[in-house]
C-alpha cells in the first residue's frame, strides 16, 4: 500500500488532466486512510475537491473526508462538510452521505434531525445497504427519544430480516420500552428471550433485570 500511496501522490503532482488528477488524489487519500495517516489523507481529499473536476471522484473524495471526520468524531465538521456540498451530491455516493450525515446527528444528540434523514434515505433508496442500516439506527434515535413509535418500528424493523445480532439489539429495545411502559409481563418474556441470545455480555446485563 504504501508504493501504491507513492504512486499515486507522483501521479496527483504530475498529471495534467483534472479527472485524473482527482481521481489519483482521491485514491491517495483512501491509501492514507487505510494507513492510518489521517491528516495526509484529508489533505489528498481537500487537494481532490478543490479541483473541482466533472466526473464522480470529486464526490467520492467529500464523502471519503465525511467518513474520515466520523471517525475521528468530528460529527460537526461531518455536518459542515454536507451543508457546503448540499447541491453537489450525485446519486452514487448520496445514500452513503446521508447515512453519515443521519448518524451525526444522533452523535450529537439531534435526533428530530436524525430521523428525519433516515426516513429520507429509506423513502429514497429502499434497497441500498445504507436504508438497511439506517433502519436500525432510527430505532436508536427512537429509543433516545422515548417515542411511543418505538416499539411498533421495532417489530416492523424485524419482519425485514435483519441478521441475528441487529434483530437481538431491536429485540432489547424493544424490552427496554415495554419496561418503561409498565408492561412488565411482555418485557420480561422478551427479556427471558434474550438471556439466551448472541448478545454480548455488556448488552445482555441489561436482561437480568
């Protein structure tokens, strides 16, 4: 990786042409990420944006210095980078960004905000990975809330499918709730349920109620 990464840094000085430019500096910057050199990486992501050039690597390369930010928790600077950029987001990378933009803000703990990304995405892109993750997370932001729409998102969100560990952690969502709602016979045999479950030990204290 790290000959690709000089590769590519050589070829982002030296090219003319401002598709391959970006495209080169973007691919230098996912290079770095990877490496773990993450302010390299956000200097190749900023040099690939600010050319400005046709084509997709532009926005590949914002969405690469969202992610970048997230992970670093920089949840506003997640927030900054997606009001600038707003009316310049194709279709290829728009569901990735609106996940990540959807999570900062439950980061932050703007959850009216949250959900109302998550529904978007959902609405918009219905068979994307990010709909599917973002159907979970919506739960999260519920349950932060103590919506009363929990619980029904919750077993609307298990009649879809999700793998084992989602479906488990809707589940203890789910029991959480009716607790809190005093029906105490329906949470305890959910409960009960996930004693036994593939939940992990930080999750399943909260069974043993």
């Amino acid at each position: 990786k790290d000959v690709a990464l000089d590769l590519f840094d050589q070829l982002g000085s030296d090219a003319v042409k401002p598709t391959v430019k970006s495209e080169a500096l973007t691919r230098a910057g996912i290079l770095a990420a990877e490496l773990k050199q993450k302010d390299k990486a956000d200097k190749y992501f900023k040099s690939a944006v600010a050319l400005n050039a046709e084509g997709k690597w532009k926005q590949i390369a914002q969405l690469e210095q969202m992610k970048l930010q997230y992970d670093g928790d920089k949840f506003s600077q997640v927030l900054d980078t997606y009001a600038k950029n707003t009316n310049a987001l194709g279709e290829e990378t728009k569901p990735s960004v609106l996940l990540l933009v959807a999570n900062s803000y439950r980061q932050l703990s703007k959850h009216q905000k949250a959900l109302e990304l998550y529904n978007q995405l959902i609405h918009q892109y219905p068979n994307t990975a990010e709909a599917y993750d973002a159907r979970y997370q919506k739960l999260v932001s519920l349950d932060a809330t103590k919506d009363p729409l929990l619980v029904p998102e919750v077993d609307s969100y298990l009649a879809s499918n999700p793998n084992r560990d989602r479906a488990d952690k809707a589940k203890l969502l789910k029991a959480q709730a009716l607790f809190q709602q005093g029906r105490f016979d329906l949470a305890g045999k959910l409960y009960q349920e996930l004693s036994n479950s593939s939940l992990s030990d930080a999750y399943r204290a909260d069974c043993f109620y």
